[in-house]
C-alpha cells in the first residue's frame, strides 16, 4: 500500500489509541476521583483562596453562563488593550508596532473565541509579549472554557433530576492544571526537540545557499505550537502556520500536531460515555462522527493524490498529486487529511494552502466547518452535536409516537426552541456575512475604503466567491483557517468577522447548555421500549441524515456558486 | 368490544362542498397566521399578484405575464389546499359530532315542577332545548331521553343504540355508578326521574365540536413545538432566498421575482405546514369514531405516551363472571352420582356461577326429579345453598369452610382428597365449591374467572408499544396473581379499594410515568382526576365523567388501548409528514437551482439530474409538485399513519424508510414527470 496512505491511517489510529486512556483520566478528574495529578490540589486551592472563589458551590445553568460569559469578556478587554500598546511593553526584540484598532479588535475576539482567525503575520504583527501573554494566554483559557461547557452538559446528563451543573471555576481550572498544561508540556518538549524554536533572542540570520544572508523570525514557539493544537485553537506563531518549516519541521512533528489537534475533542466524546455510565451512546456518537469525518476525507485525499486536471490536460505529469500549495515534506496524502481535520475540529491550523485544493476538496474543508460536529473543536463539538441531537430526537420521537424524549427528560418547545435558534444562527451569520461582502464587492466596489471592495479578491468568479463564502463559514464555525487570497486586513472584514466570530462562539455554548439545564430540572421518565433508543444504530442514522440534510438544504446555493461551479467549469 | 365504526368516506360530496367554501373563507389574514409557514406563502402569493400587475402595467425585466400568473395561480391554489385540509378536517369532525348531536334535538320532554321542598305530579311536556341545568323530567317506556341527566329515582332499561351502536339494553338505576342517562338514548321499561346535568350546549358533545370546528381549539404542546421547528426551517430558507440575491448579482445572473418566490415556498416545509392543523382534529376525529369523546386536544396526545394503564379486572380481562370448569368427585362417589347432585344443587339457583354448573353438569334438567323439594336460598349466615328433596335428601353446595363446618357439627369427616383438591383449585387462581350430600362429603365444583379470548395478544402488543398494564381487582392477592399470570399484565392491586387506585396512580406518577385508568362510580372521580388520561365510562357518574378528560359511550373497559393507539398515530403523524416535507427539498433544489443560474454558469447543466426541459418548466414543476403534494397526502393526515407495535427502534427505521428515502426519491419522479406535461405549453 501506499506509504502516504499509510501514514495517515497510522496517524488517525493512534489518534483513537491516545484518546482512549485519556478519556479515562478526564472522566476520573471531573468526578473528582483520584488521578496522579493530585499534586496540583495545593495549586489549585491557592488560585481558589486568592480569587475568593468557593470551589464546591454547586451552579444552575443560568449562574454557570454568567461566570462562564463575565470571565470572557474580561480576557477580551485585556487582550485588545495589550495588542493595542504591544510596541511599549517588553519582550519585542524584533521592534513590532503596535496592533491597529480595527486588526486588535479582530485578533482578540479570534484568539478569545478559539478560533484564531489570523489577519496579521505573527513575525512582524506581533511581539513575544504579545504572542504569550495574549495569544497563548488566550489558546489555553479559550479551550478550557470550552472543556468546562461540555463537562456542564455532562453533568446535565449525568443526574435524572438536578439543577445542579457543577462549578464553572473549578471545572475550569482543573481544564487547565489537569489536562491542558500537563499534555502541552509533553508536547512541547518533544517539537523542541525536534527543531521548532523555543528562544527569546529575536531574529536571527541564515546565509541561503544563493549566499544571500536572510532574517528569519524566532521566539518562545514550541509552548505556543503544543497549545495552539492541544486546544483546538490553530493561530500560527508564523504567518504560515504549521505549514512553516520552523512551526512543523518534520513529518513527525506533522503526525504529532495531527494527533494533537484531534485527541481532546475525541476524548471528551469517550469521557462523556464514561462520566455518565453510558458508554454505547458514546460510541455511537464516535462511530457517526468517524463515518462523517471519513465521507469528507476519503474524497479530499484521493482527489489531491491524484493531481489537478487542469494541469493533466497540459501533459503535464502529476506523479505526486496535487502540490501546489503543499510541502513537499507532508505531500497530497496527509495534508488533505491535515485539511479535513483541521476544518471539522475547528482547529484551523493548515499545513497546506487550502486556497490550492481542488476545488470539491475546498467544499469538503467548507462542510467540515458548517457541520462542525464531526468530533469538533474542544468541549464545544458536543455542544454543536448535542443541538443535531434535540432536533433528531424531536423528529424521531414523534415518528415512534411518543413527545420525543431524551435521557429520560422531555423535549418540548422551550428546547426546541433554543436549538432551533442555534441552527438558524448559522445559516444567518454565514451567509449573512457572505451576501454582505458580495454585495460591496459588486455594488459598491470602488468605495473610498483603505482597500477597495473590488481589490479583496486574488481570484475572480467562483473561485473567489469561495474565498469569502470560506473566511464567514471559518470565522461562524471559530475555525480560523482561512482560504487564503482575501484581503482580509481591512476594516470591513476585520469588524464583520469579529461579530460573526462572538456570535458564533457564544451562542452556540449558552444554547446547549441551556437546554442541558433546563432538561436536567425536568422530572426523570423511565424509558420502556416504546421510548426511542437513543444510543442505538438507528437513532445514530437520524442524526447523521439531519446533520447532512440540515446542512445541505441551508448551504446548496453557495456551495454551488462556489465549489461545484468551479469544479463543473474545469 | 364494540367494533362497529361510522364509516363516512373520506371525503364525501357534502362536506366537500363545505370545505371548498372554508377554504376561502379561511383565507382571512387573521386566521391565516395561525400558522406561519403558510402565512408565508400567502404572503408570496400577493408579491406575486403585485409583479404580474407590475408586468401588465409594462414592465418588461420579469418574464411574461402568462408564466408569471401561472406561478401566481399556483401559489394561490397552495393556499387553498392547505385551507383545504384544515377545512375538510373539521367538517368531518363536525358531521361525525353532528351525527351524535341530532338524536337528541327537540325531544319532548316531561317536566316535573317543584313545589315548595317537595316534587308533586305536576307535570307539563316541554322542548328539550327549554331543560335548564338542575331540572328534573321523568321518562316512561317508549320515551326519548331529552337531555343527559343523572337518574334520582328509579330503575330502568335503556337502549343506548343510538350512541353506542350496541343493540343489547342496559340498566339504569339511581344511586351507585350506573345513573347516568344519555340524551337520545330510549327508555324501553320501567319509568324514572332524572336530574338535568348540563346546559343546553354545554355537553361534552358540544364542548368538542367547539374544539373541532377551532373556536376553542388550542395547539397542545408538541403541535406548538413543532410549529417553532418548521417556523426555523421557514426562516432558513428565508434567509436562503435573501442572499442569495447578492449572490446571483455577483455572478452577474438576472434572477425574476417568480423565481426567487418559488424557490422560497418550494423550500419551506408547506406539505407539513399545510396539513398541521387537520392532523390535530383528524386525532380528535377518530377517537370520535372510537365513540370516545375527548375534552381536549392535548388529552389525545397524551393518550400516545401512556406509560401504565390501570384495568379494572372484571369485564376487561375477564369475561363478566366466574364459571363452573370441573367437577371433582371425593373417593368412593363416580362421577355421575357427583355431577346429578351439582345439577340438583343448582337447578334453583339463578347467579351466573350457578348457571354456569347446569351448564357444566350437560345433564337435561327437566328429568331430574324435583317434585316436591324445597329449595334452600343462599344466605350470608349459612354461605351455602341447595335443595331439600321430598326423599329426604338434603343436598348443599358452599364455600369450603361453611360445608366443613356443617360436616363436622353432622360427626363425619372431610375427606383429605377433597380438602387437598380445594387448595389446588385456589391457588390455580379458581374459587372451591364444596357439595355434600345428608353432611356428607360429595366433591368439590371449581369455579373460574374466565380470560376474554384475544386478551393476552392485546397485553402482548401494549408491551411492545412500552405500556404496563396493571389488573385492579378485589380478589385476595393469590387469586389476582394467577389470572395477572394467566392474562398477562404486569402488576396487579389485589384487594383493591378506591383508595388504592388513587395512590397507585400518584406513586406511578412521582416516578415520572404517565398514567390512564378508566372508571365510572363516583368514588372513582378522584383517580379519574389524578390520572393523566382519565376515561369516565358514560354509564357513569356526573362526578366520574366530570373529573376524566375523555368520555367512553361504549362503556367499554378496553378503549384505553385504543385510545393509545390514536394518541400515537397523532404524533406519528405529524413526525414522518415533517420527515416526508423536508426530504422533499432535495430534489426542489435540483430542480431550481441549476435553472437559476443556468444561462450564467453553463456547466451547471450537470446538477440538472432529472433533465427538466427548461429553467422555466423546472421551476414551474417544482411549485406544482409543491401544491398538489398538500392534497395527496390529505387522506394519509386523516387516517394518520399506521402504528405498528414493533419496538420504537424498527418503527423509527421503518418511517424513516418510507417517509424519510421515500420523501427524497418521490419528488424526482413527480417533478420530472410534471416537467414531460409543463413542457408540451412552453
């Protein structure tokens, strides 16, 4: 078989491997059982006791979103204020500027919202400063606080009847002490090791073998790198991300970013089986998220393994597939894989330029971020699955005759409600978002801006419908990747991306977290056999036909006046 | 049970003519923004009058005027279906009430007039619609029942065929759970007062044809949840049309209003929004043809996720009354002398069990020689009964203990085969009757409840649709374990008294179970309350028929399982149209997007998979298709899906099948196939 197609198959099982105990020992820590990580307790008590914080008060939905929302919304004043007066402050060896204020309001709600949608180059955009006490600060506490939304869906789901949803601030911290710090470490050491630099002695010089002497951009990155996948988050520290020969040198440390991405969003699902004694309903979540997952990759890898056609009709040989836009270090194999991966987890981080994938392949990465629930980014993949879950278990509980019910709590309009809300905002902030830019860029192309309407589109016709149809579907689903040839530095989509990335964020945790309270209050109903199975094959074939249809019938015209067009037009 | 059914057909020529003349009359905006997928289309409707006015008055960018009123047109008839269907609905739940109503319009009644404290004879006849609440009338032989009324004095036969459909006469007498009288209903002997308990209109009949014809018809829950649903849906594709608009302009592709109207309505789920309300009274509708009547809409859908169903034994699971099974002579006495002795023992008794030993003994009655004899009345001291022959013989038949007793007083024995043979028969659930001939021992007769036929296949399916049926009976708990065992239900209240029922219900409740009982006396009202489906027989009382939420006219204690069928035909429903619509889109977008952008963006002829004939015919035939769904699956919203007791899981895979696939495949083939006709005018 194929080496390439080997690597990747090696990569995603050992993805599944990893996940496994790690799953074990995230249910063991949410459960307050004993883990090998107790030694962190007298740490945790401490960041308790100077926060005033008490640790074991229990929280209703409501009080767990206000803690959740107010701490965010602090890290968003502080982070735009530093990104503003970066230049002043310490650890800029390279002498960045600061940020401007449309680009500072960009950035801070990206890295606040997991996303990590990149409008700058980290080299010169950014001081180390900056890029740690900013930008990793944020990778780590977005993906906790996204851990901790799951862990409180958990806990709905966990009890028959409880108002109780556990403690924002415990559940966070342990996020952190317990999962992310210590697997980031692991992973950090082993990229330094490996080549990714680790300094703060600002730039350094290379003689090239043209013998021209070139600059080339360092910093504190392998600790930035670990987290950036580690948390679903995906911001480079270098422009190119992990594209770039520093940020991911070898196709090992491409296999260990892959594994790294995708461990925690895989784990949190075996968790949720294990924390709520339920482990076939998570399985079954497992096995339709992988056949998703597998319906875009299986495709995308074979399409850019077997080159473009475009240039197969000039005669030309395309023995190693598709590489424009590649490395020749990870070539077509993984880094279509790497492609779906990063876009159906909501990482976001790319070791290729998507903007260079065929064409059906750049609508596989478009769909992996507008279903966003295959696996899905950190704690918040459940969440998105979780809103497929009510609307499949509404639709399906009347087709067996009963008012739908899940786990034993009924689904009635109130949730319904709130789901709907969830999948509506989707379709509202995407293509809202979309038809705005192509409205500017059609009716008003030539306004007075910094950079006119008319000159944010390296490519025109479908191509480049796809570039801004990609950069709302990234930014909504707070997956950061970008398609690449916008000119997204502007005000227009600095500002409309930062309100679909807040929405986008926020929304859909308060949603299903919300019903996961309200249903956890509702009085506890046995199940009988007239109740639909909600951890059978079957209910798992409703779900993935209502993500897919949901998904199809909300987003057919753009994919057809981007992707398909193009790919018909070849 | 009863299982006669007025059977109208679906749709018959008089309630046609009504309908089609609602369908109109419905079209008021008020009404029509009951429901707002609908509201929507009505909504396009008028943008499109607006562009065809437009296109008279000139305008030249939107296409000719002919194809622009046809999409008008079209619209407008999806209107009226959905009006329609609703219509239809309620006119036939209406005339299946109406049907009910009329026997008792204007029937002469005989009032009696009160006097002071004290009723006199002073009588006066007087039109039924003149009765008020609280009066009293009398009723002979031969009269009709004016109004429904609860009997103070008397006892009468009643032929309540004109309700029940059941010829068989019942009694009606005051005091205990059989006082109810139905207005319509014919006294056919004897003579009684009965007290007024409803208004005119305020009938249980009259309170449900309100519900049906929409005055007080409120949306139960699940109806209100998933109109959010399908209004989300709704707004998707709103949201879908919109951009599409800056979408189109960037591909620099005209697209006419017609189109960006028809791609709206095809896409929002009109089939299930069009025929929401009709599935609603259909449910209510058929539990009418069930002949129960139901106080609420939300009581029929509650009926669907019945958890327990607490049966009365007697009557329900068992047929009326114990029977004679076998005859077990003691040692020493042959079968024949045995059976002779039984025979002579009962020829004078007249309750059903002695009955049911005459029959049993097969022996020709007439040629047993009673000249002469003396028969013995069972009484309470004596718990036995019997004959005294002119020979002297005295024969006596009688519980176990009572017959020992007069053996042993006599100074013979009672022999151990007969007192072993007693055990076996009470704990096989059956009830002893010893017989003895001058003291002494002959055997011993057993008695059984008798299991209606089919019973346990019924259980067997209400435990496949997840419901536990539970057996109330009076008898000891050893008796009621052996027929629970022997019919099939889960648990059983043996012993049980009213009290009992009440706390079962509450107890079953608090763990989150729905529960159904269904009762008729007066101390059964509290239960009735409590319960979430409560069945008040219409035998009952005012108090029994007042706490439940539906009224059986059968009396028939084993309509609860039908009503749990109806309640979930009701949900089922309204699942797999909602299915069934929203897989329909997928081949509207086949159809319409490629015609939107086909002169444009040439290549996107390969989306055109059904080959439709032109961007025009595609999205004509789309909206066609669209329209006359609605009507073609009318009579599939009335009858309502079929339930089939197969687990929740294959009954999920199964509508799924068929609405699910089958509603992504059938419009391919309608739509192509109106394209081939749509095709032969453009």
């Amino acid at each position: 078989m194929n080496t390439e197609l080997i690597g990747v198959i090696v990569t995603f099982l050992l993805t599944v491997l990893l996940a496994y105990p790690l799953a074990k020992y995230i249910a063991k820590v949410f459960a307050g059982e004993r883990t090998f990580t107790d030694f962190m307790n007298p740490m945790e008590r401490f960041i308790y006791r100077i926060s005033g914080i008490d640790s074991k008060k229990g929280m209703n939905w409501k009080e767990f979103l206000t803690a959740m929302l107010m701490i965010n919304m602090l890290w968003l004043f502080y982070a735009f204020f530093l990104l503003l007066n970066q230049a002043s402050l310490p650890l800029n060896p390279d002498g960045n500027p600061n940020m401007a204020p449309d680009l500072s309001f960009n950035t801070a709600i990206s890295f606040l919202v997991n996303c990590n949608l990149q409008h700058y180059s980290g080299e010169i955009g950014l001081t180390y400063f900056t890029q740690l006490f900013v930008i990793t600060f944020l990778q780590f506490v977005s993906a906790a606080t996204g851990i901790a939304a799951a862990v409180a869906l958990f806990n709905g789901l966990k009890h028959k009847t409880t108002e109780n949803l556990g403690n924002f601030w415990d559940i966070f911290t342990k996020s952190i002490t317990r999962i992310l710090l210590p697997v980031s470490i692991v992973i950090a050491v082993i990229l330094a090791f490996n080549g990714s630099p680790a300094s703060y002695d600002g730039k350094d010089s290379i003689v090239t073998l043209q013998g021209d002497t070139v600059a080339v951009s360092r910093g504190p990155a392998a600790g930035m790198i670990a987290i950036k996948h580690l948390g679903t988050n995906g911001g480079g520290w270098f422009g190119a991300n992990s594209a770039h020969p520093l940020e991911n040198p070898t196709y090992f440390t491409g296999m260990l970013e892959l594994i790294a991405q995708m461990i925690i969003p895989i784990a949190m699902l075996f968790a949720l089986g294990f924390y709520i004694r339920r482990k076939k309903f998570a399985y079954m979540i497992f096995a339709v998220m992988t056949i998703g997952m597998l319906f875009l990759i299986v495709p995308t890898i074979n399409w850019e393994m077997h080159g473009n056609p475009e240039i197969a009709k000039m005669g030309i040989m395309q023995a190693t597939g598709a590489m424009e836009g590649k490395e020749v270090r990870f070539g077509p194999a993984i880094s279509g894989y790497w492609s779906i991966v990063t876009t159906i987890i909501s990482t976001g981080s790319v070791n290729s330029m998507h903007d260079s994938s065929m064409p059906l392949s750049g609508m596989m990465q478009m769909l992996g971020m507008l279903i966003n629930a295959f696996y899905g980014g950190c704690g918040v993949g459940i969440l998105n699955y979780y809103i497929y879950i009510i609307i499949a278990v509404f639709i399906g509980g009347l087709m067996v005759g009963r008012t739908p019910e899940f786990m034993g709590h009924k689904v009635e309009a109130r949730e319904v409600k709130i789901a709907a809300l969830v999948t509506l905002l989707s379709a509202f902030l995407i293509k809202g978002g979309t038809a705005l830019a192509a409205y500017y860029f059609v009716q008003h192309g030539n306004a007075d801006w910094a950079v006119k309407p008319s000159a944010w589109l390296n490519n025109p016709g479908n191509h480049g419908f796809s570039e801004m149809f990609y950069e709302f579907t990234s930014s909504n689903a707070n997956n950061g990747s970008g398609f690449e040839g916008l000119g997204d530095n502007n005000i227009f989509w600095n500002v409309t991306t930062g309100f679909v990335l807040l929405l986008g964020r926020f929304l859909p945790i308060i949603g299903p977290v919300a019903i996961a309270g309200l249903l956890a209050k509702k009085k506890y109903i046995p199940e009988s056999s007239g109740t639909l199975k909600v951890d059978s094959a079957t209910f798992g074939i409703l779900t993935f036909a209502i993500i897919i249809i949901i998904t199809a019938l909300s987003y057919f015209p753009p994919l057809v006046l981007g992707p398909i067009a193009e790919y018909l037009g070849m | 049970m009863s299982q006669h059914k007025r059977n109208t057909k679906l749709f018959e020529g008089s309630l046609v003519k009504g309908a089609l003349k609602q369908s109109f009359i419905k079209l008021k905006p008020g009404v029509m923004l009951k429901n707002p997928v609908m509201f929507t289309v009505y909504i396009g409707t008028l943008i499109m009058l607006g562009v065809c006015i437009w296109i008279a008055a000139g305008q030249t960018s939107q296409g000719s005027l002919a194809y622009n009123l046809t999409i008008f047109s079209v619209l407008f008839i999806t209107v009226l279906f959905g009006n329609f269907a609703e219509a239809i609905a309620e006119a036939r739940g209406k005339a299946q009430a109406d049907s009910l109503r009329k026997t008792r319009e204007d029937t002469p009644a005989k009032k009696i007039f009160l006097i002071g404290d004290n009723f006199v004879n002073e009588m006066k006849i007087v039109p039924s619609s003149q009765l008020a609440k609280g009066d009293i009338f009398l009723c002979e032989a031969g009269d009709t029942i004016p109004m429904d009324g609860e009997i103070i004095s008397g006892i009468a036969t009643i032929d309540e065929s004109a309700i029940t459909g059941e010829s068989a006469p019942v009694i009606r007498e005051a005091g205990g759970d059989k006082s109810s009288v139905t207005g319509g209903t014919k006294v056919l002997s004897d003579k009684i007062q009965v007290r007024v308990t409803t208004g005119p209109g305020e009938s249980f009949l009259d309170k449900m044809i309100a519900l049906v014809e929409g005055a007080s018809r409120q949306k139960t829950p699940n109806e209100i949840a998933l109109t959010i649903l399908l209004a989300s849906f709704t707004i998707i594709f709103l949201i879908v049309v919109v951009t599409l608009k800056p979408f189109a302009d960037y591909a620099n592709t005209p697209i006419t209003i017609a189109a960006f109207v028809s791609l709206y309505v095809c896409l929002i789920p009109t089939t299930i929004g069009g025929l929401l309300s009709a599935i609603g009274i259909a449910g209510m509708d058929r539990a009418l043809r069930a002949n129960v009547i139901t106080k609420s809409g939300k009581a029929v859908e509650t009926a669907g996720d019945l958890d327990t169903l607490l049966l009365d034994k007697t009557g329900t699971i068992t047929i009326g009354n114990r029977k004679a099974t076998n005859f077990y002579p003691a040692n020493g006495i042959t079968a024949a002398t045995f059976t002779e002795a039984c025979a002579l023992s009962s020829i004078a008794d007249q309750t059903p069990e002695g009955k049911s030993i005459i029959e049993l003994a097969k022996l020709d009655v007439s040629k047993l020689n009673t000249n002469g004899a003396t028969f013995v009345e069972f009484t309470a001291e004596t718990r036995s009964s019997g004959i005294n022959l002119t020979n002297g013989t005295k024969i006596r038949k009688g519980a176990f203990d009572s017959i020992r007793n007069m053996v042993t007083k006599a100074g013979n024995s009672f022999p151990n085969e007969t007192a072993e043979q007693v055990k076996v028969i009470s704990s096989n659930g059956g009830t002893p009757l010893v017989v003895s001939e001058n003291n002494k021992v002959l055997g011993v007769i057993e008695l059984q409840d008798i299991i209606k036929p089919g019973i346990q296949e019924r259980f067997e399916r209400l435990r496949k649709m997840g419901v536990k049926t539970v057996m109330v009976t009076g008898d000891n708990p050893l008796t009621a374990r052996f027929i629970a065992d022997k019919a099939g239900v889960d648990d059983f209240i043996a012993e049980a008294k009213p009290e009992d029922k009440m706390n079962y219900i509450k107890q079953e409740q608090q763990g989150g179970k729905l529960v159904a009982m269904m009762g008729d006396g007066t101390n059964d009202a509290p239960a009735l309350a409590q319960a979430d489906v409560g069945v008040a027989m219409n035998s009952g009382t005012a108090a029994a028929k007042e706490a439940g939420n539906m009224v059986d006219l059968d009396n028939d204690p084993t309509k609860l399982i039908e009503i749990v069928e109806i309640g979930k035909q009701l949900l089922m429903t309204r699942g797999t149209l909602t299915t069934f619509s929203i897989a329909n889109d997928v081949a509207k977008y086949f159809a319409i997007v490629p015609a939107l952008f086909i002169t444009s963006i040439p290549a996107l002829q390969a989306l055109n998979i059904m080959n439709l004939h032109s961007p025009e015919s595609a999205i004509l035939s789309a909206v066609i298709f669209n329209a006359i769904i609605i009507p073609m699956l009318i009579p599939l919203a009335l009858k309502g899906v079929a339930y089939k007791p197969i687990g929740a899981s294959a009954l999920l895979r199964r509508n799924l099948l068929i609405y699910g696939l089958g509603g992504v495949i059938v419009p391919f083939i309608g739509i192509k196939l109106i394209d081939l006709f749509v095709a032969l005018f453009i």
